[in-house]
C-alpha cells in the first residue's frame, strides 16, 4: 500500500493492545469471519497489527463485538466522546 493509503489493521494477529494504537489517522479496520479469521491476502495487506486483550478461556470474541470494540476506541481518540453543550 501505498504511504498515503489508509492504515489496514488485522486484529486478530497484532501484537499491540488495541488501546495502545494510534487510531486518529486514514484506517480501513478488517476484521475476518469468526472461525477462520482474515484471509492470507488481507493478513499480508494489513501494515499493522493490533490485538484485544482476553482474560479467562475464552480466546476470541464474535465478529461484531470486536469491530464495535474498535469503533469505539477510534471515536474515543478522535474526541467523539467529548459533547458540547
């Protein structure tokens, strides 16, 4: 990709807690089906990886909940949870 392209982030093979990414630039967020995660073509896309950190057994978390995980933590970096009244 090209370095003005969107950052591509698997988060099923990253390293880095999710939290700890800069998340405040272009970002296109690929998540994988449950069961088999990204596909080799996007995981060699991906410039970056990011992780959601688990506790207890359970080493994954359905689909959309990790998506929305994500989202979430973008708009908290970006200042969306700041209203103006």
């Amino acid at each position: 990709m090209a370095a003005a392209d969107p950052h591509v982030l698997d988060p099923d093979h990253l390293p880095t807690p999710f939290t700890a990414a800069d998340l405040t630039g272009g970002l296109a967020i690929v998540v994988g089906a449950e069961s088999r995660g990204l596909s080799d073509a996007w995981s060699r896309a991906a410039d970056a990886e990011v992780r959601i950190p688990m506790f207890g057994a359970v080493n994954s978390l359905n689909v959309a909940a990790s998506a929305a995980l994500i989202v979430y933590e973008m708009l908290r970096q970006r200042g969306a949870d700041r209203t103006q009244r």
